[in-house]
C-alpha cells in the first residue's frame, strides 16, 4: 500500500494556521467579529411643517447605520424609507410612529413617539362617524339594513377595530349612515377589507347616494350607481385577500369618486348578500374624503 508523506515543514504551517484562525473567533457571536456592530440610535424629530395642516417632517437623529424604516401608526404597518420623512395626518386623534434603525448584520434598534392631532383638517378630514369601529361609539354611528325577509339571515357585527359580515344562511343585509355633502365637490370613498377564505356565490357593494334605506327593501345597483364592490360571478374576491378596497373591486360605476348636483343628505351604504352560507368579509378604517 502507498503510503503518503506530510513533510514536517507543512504540517507545522497548517497548525499554526488553525491556530490563528481560532484566536480571530470571539467567544460571543456579536462581540467584535465585524458582523454586528454597536447599539444603534433610532431617535427622531418631529417638526411641524409650515402652512400646512397635520403635516409634520420626521427626521432621524443618528446616521450611523444603513437603513430606516417607518410605521406611521396609521395602521399600514412598517414600510422601508428614508432617514428624513414628510407625514400628514388629515384626521383628529393620536398617532404612535416608530423609527427603525437598520445596521450591519441586519440587527435593528427602534424608537417610538406619539404625535397629537387635535383637530381634522376641514377639507381632507373623514367626513365618515366611527369609520374605524373602536368602540361602542363608533359602532353607534351605524344602522343596520335588512334587506332579505328572513331575519338573521346576515349578520354585521362590531368588535373594537372592524365590523364582520357573516351568513350562517343566505342572505343580504348591509349598513349605512347618513352624511352632509357639498354640491359639485368630489369626495373619495375607501375601506380595508378581507377575507379569510375568499367569497363563494357572495357580492359586497358601496353605494353613496341620496336614496334613503328602507328596511325589507333593496339598494342600488352596482352597475349604475356603485361605488366600489367585489363580486364572485365577475371574478374578484374569489381567493383570500386583505387590502384595500380601490385595489381589488371589480365592479362599480364611479371608481370611489362620487359628487352630487345639491347640498344635502346622502347615505353611505355598505351592503353584502351571498347564496350560501359561510362566507365572512371584516372591513376596517372606512373613509370619504373631500378630494376637490
């Protein structure tokens, strides 16, 4: 059998190669291996911006890392941006914003602060009550339309945040407010809505018109006066979805712009109907906005 010879000299240069090699790792990962760096600050200010309303510029204190990120607290979640930022908050209320700071290594460090609101600004303010479904004030604000004969065939139902739609039997039922336009002005209508599963044989309709609900009847007509809506037949809403309804409706007349030739009363209408049983839709933050 051939034998194979490592010569001393090699072998000595190999140890002491694994030797140096051992003495550069620290004991701790974290502790100076040039992966992780030191504790970073995530600080912010917060500055008013002039001459215009609720807008205010968020600008990190430190530099010495390689990225930021953002929650607003507007409810979108945390989205990747830049160290100095421009927001506004068109609505009354308080709103928490947290900075993440991003190093090397991907570690991260945060900072939050609250930002006070104390007055909607009177134009792009939501002109929609209790929109975000918060408590039992909000959920007040909202009336309930049977629309089908049988009685609890759909159900709307508040918790604090969202309002569900549910059918334990087919059914339509929808709800609505009354709100006080200006004539010729566009106002823009929005929700967040999802869907565990998707819709099956199930439709979901905005309308926003001066029509008043009545109990036991109908409303509206998605192809000539809705707004927004989603609807299993034409192909929307079909999968499990979560976002924003502008982005997944597929029927609806006006594309959420909507305006109206007097001053007066209309009704926001949010209506759901479904021919089986077991479908949900859970809507959040509805919005009308004067846009122009």
């Amino acid at each position: 059998m051939k034998k194979v010879k490592i010569s001393f000299n090699l072998m000595l240069t190999i140890v002491t190669a694994l030797g140096f090699l051992s003495a550069c790792q620290p004991d701790d990962v974290g502790s100076g291996n040039g992966i992780l760096g030191p504790e970073l600050d995530a600080s912010f200010t917060v500055t008013a911006v002039a001459n215009q309303t609720n807008t205010f510029t968020l600008k990190a204190v430190a530099t010495n890392y390689i990225g930021s990120k953002w929650d607003f607290g507007k409810g979108g979640g945390t989205t990747t941006g830049k160290s100095e930022e421009t927001v506004s908050y068109p609505d009354k209320g308080t709103y928490t914003v947290t900075h993440t700071a991003v190093g090397i290594g991907g570690q991260s460090y945060s900072s939050s602060q609250d930002i006070i609101v104390d007055t909607s600004d009177p134009i792009a303010g939501n002109i929609i009550q209790g929109g975000k479904f918060e408590s039992a004030d909000d959920w007040s604000k909202w009336n309930i339309l049977n629309i089908t004969p049988v009685s609890g065939s759909a159900f709307w139902a508040f918790t604090p945040g969202s309002a569900t739609v549910s059918f334990p039997d087919p059914g339509n039922q929808a709800i609505y407010q009354a709100i006080d336009v200006d004539a010729d002005t566009n106002y823009s209508i929005d929700m967040q809505v999802s869907s565990p599963n998707g819709i099956n044989l199930m439709w979901f309709e905005v309308y926003c018109l001066p029509q008043v609900p009545a109990q036991g009847s109908d409303y509206g007509n998605v192809g000539a006066e809705g707004v927004w809506g989603l609807n299993y037949w034409v192909g929307c809403g079909r999968t499990p979805f979560n976002g924003l309804l502008s982005d997944l409706s597929c029927v609806g007349k006006f594309h959420g712009i909507v305006s109206f030739p007097t001053s007066g009363t209309v009704y926001l209408v949010i209506k759901a109907g479904c021919q089986i049983s077991g479908n949900t839709v859970t809507i959040k933050n509805v919005e009308m906005r004067r846009i122009s």
